[in-house]
C-alpha cells in the first residue's frame, strides 16, 4: 500500500486523484487537504477515511460545524501541511495546491525525503533552484504531473542526459488562438475561463489564455529537468495531444500522446515507474482521423510575450521566478475582479519583472519576504 497525502484535495488535480485512486489497487489516503471547499473536504473525509484533513484556512475551519469520522483527525492552518508531510504515515505528497500556496508544504515534503507528485508548479518557479538542490540532498523525487512535463519526463527516458538537444512544450495557444490583437482588449472573464481543450481550474485556466502558464512551464522545466533556457522551445499545437517532446543530438524526436485528459499524467506519477492497467483517463481512439498540427509561435508578437518573459526568468533564475509568479497572481486576480483589462495582465507582470532588485543567489526566506513585498507594493495598483 502507497500512503498518500494529497494537499489541494477539493480543486481539480485533487479530485481527479481521488477518482484514479478509487479506480486502482494499492492506494490508502493518510491525509487531505482543502481551503475553502470544506463541504466537499468533509464528504472526502467519509468516503476516504483519511488519518488527517487540514483545513487551512484556519478562521474559516473554525467557523464551520465539523462532523468527520471517528479516526479522522481535523488539523487547522497551512503550518499543519508541512506537519503532515514529514510524518512517517506519509509515503508520497501530492502537491496540487494551487499558486504560492503551495510552496512551504512542498519544500517541507522534499525535506522530509517523500516522493512529490508536483502539480503545483509554482513552488519550481518561485524556488526551483533551491527545492532541486534540496531534493537532490535529500533523495526526494520529484515527478510531474503537469501535462508537458510528464512527457518530457517519459520521453526523456529514450535517451541520456548527454544525447539531449532541447525539450520542446507544446501549447494549444489558448482560447483566444484566433482573435486578433486589438480583440483581446474584451476579452471577458467568462470567455477567459472556457478552454478548448483542457478542463482544469480558473487559475491554470486564466493563465492559458495568456499563455503565462507556459511562461511558467518553461520555468518549471528548466528546473525540473536541469535545462539551459536555449534547450527549451514551444511550439502551438491546437489538438493538446501531443503533450511536449524531446529532441535527440540525432535529429529524433519523441513525444508522449493521450487525449488531453489530466487523469493520465496523475496516474503515472502516481505509479511511475510501473504503468498500470485501467485508469479513468481517455484513451486514444485510433478507429477516428487525427488531424494534429504544429505551430512556431511568432514572438515578435505580443500575444506571446509571456514566452518571452518564461525564457527571460528561465535564463535569470535568482529572485526573476518569484516575481513574476507574485506579479502574475495579482494580475489574475485584479481581471477575475474586473479591476485589469486581458490584455493588460502580462505587460503588468513584465514592468514588474524588469523593474525589482534582482537578487541572484536568494535564500528560501529571502523569496518569501520578496515575493510579499511584491504583493504588498502593487496589490492596489
Ligand atoms: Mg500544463
């Protein structure tokens, strides 16, 4: 049996996991974690009998009137996390919390030697260089379960480190591929919110459509992978099949496909480095034609600007990753409030980027206190 804590149970990747774990053999929860969906929190609680559930929001957690199971045991606040992911009961930490919330638990996890499946990207792009040298020091592995990087990581075990080219992210560009750039000054947020192809959270959601979420990937990858930022590349592919590809020094190329269905790469983190039968993700229907096509994004456009400044905090590291994710989490959630026109969220983030103090070598403390300063100074702008 595989002792799971998943913290961010009650958003997507949380209940896409629950439902994979439910589907296979040798899986017990230990512990789950939610924010503001106590509700659903308690009715996993009954359904999954988990040693914990933490409620980190603790006003909230005290304000609601618990009924759990005898055996559940109710913690309250985000510190309660980082308990949990160094307890012995613990095999592995789903980290699926989401944006710069998810970073203390993560960081507690890897110091505790767990194995991650790491869906909370953020914690790479605010830290990554310091959770991967921690990582390394405590023979915590990392596995994503982002989509591209899932591939990646698949596609990478074709060859070795010495025989790679670049990696190359495959994007589907967004729900709004095919405006035209003067349109996505109207983008409303309901339109923002609807994917063409991936069903995921609002978060992961806004940032497709600006395409911040692949500056963020590259980011991560760079991180994940140990990359220069030159041997990371993106292309647009509209289908979300292909899920990211590796180039070899030889000229091959090789991909990962799968119906963009997130219950896929979960599971394969989850049982990584076995595969397992069955699962609920879709399957390829091979029976239908497939039609995938692939695109060069032309960055001297400002609809891929984001790229620009993912590769920018990719070559920069230091203190770049932290400030771009605190400027890109306000600015969603100044449009989510109606307070920033779409097309004003990534040049708000660049002037950001490009105007902070740069520090080079910043401890985990030194982030911390950046990324609220950054909060702090432009939450009202
Ligand atoms: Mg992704």
């Amino acid at each position: 049996m595989k002792k799971i804590a998943i913290f961010g149970s009650t958003g997507s990747i949380g209940r896409n996991t629950l439902e994979i774990i439910s589907s296979l053999e040798g899986f017990s929860v230990v512990a789950l974690s939610g924010n503001y969906h106590l509700e659903l929190l308690q009715a996993q609680a009954w359904q999954f009998r988990p040693r914990w559930i933490i409620a980190t929001d603790k006003e909230r957690a005290q304000a609601y009137s618990w009924d759990l199971p005898s055996g559940t045991e109710l913690l309250m606040g985000s510190k309660c996390l980082e308990y949990v992911a160094q307890a012995p009961e613990v095999d592995m930490v789903v980290s699926a919390i989401v944006g710069r919330a998810g970073l203390e638990s993560t960081v507690a996890a890897v110091l505790a030697g767990k194995r991650i499946a790491l869906a909370n990207k953020e914690s790479l792009v605010i830290g990554g260089q310091i959770v991967t040298k921690l990582a390394h020091k405590t023979h915590s592995q990392i596995i994503p379960v982002d989509s591209e990087h899932s591939a990646i990581f698949q596609a990478l075990q074709a060859g070795r480190r010495t025989e790679l080219r670049r990696v190359i992210l495959t994007a589907s560009g967004g729900a709004f591929r095919d405006l035209e750039e003067n349109q996505l000054r109207n983008v409303t947020l309901e339109a923002a919110l609807n994917h063409p192809t991936w069903e995921m959270g609002a978060k992961v959601t806004l940032d497709s459509a600006t395409l911040m979420n692949k500056a963020l990937e590259i980011i991560e990858a760079r991180w994940l992978f140990d990359l220069h930022s030159e041997e990371i590349s993106v292309m647009i592919h509209p289908q979300s099949v292909v899920h990211s590809m590796v180039e070899f020094q030889d000229g091959s190329v090789i991909s990962q496909m799968s119906p963009p269905d997130m219950r896929l790469p979960i599971q394969y983190a989850l049982t990584y480095p076995q595969r397992l039968p069955g699962g609920p993700a879709r399957r390829m229907d091979w029976e239908k034609d497939q039609k995938m096509e692939f695109f060069a994004p032309d960055f001297s456009s400002p609809r891929y600007e984001a790229l620009q400044l993912g590769l920018h905090v990719a070559r920069q590291g230091g203190s770049a990753g932290v400030v771009l994710n605190a400027a890109n989490e306000l600015a969603v959630e100044a449009f989510r409030r109606g307070k920033m026109r779409f097309d004003q969220m990534v040049p708000f983030v660049r002037d950001i980027l490009y105007h902070h103090d740069f520090l080079p070598d910043p401890s985990l403390e030194d982030l911390i206190a950046l990324d609220e300063d950054i909060r702090r100074t432009y939450k009202s702008k």
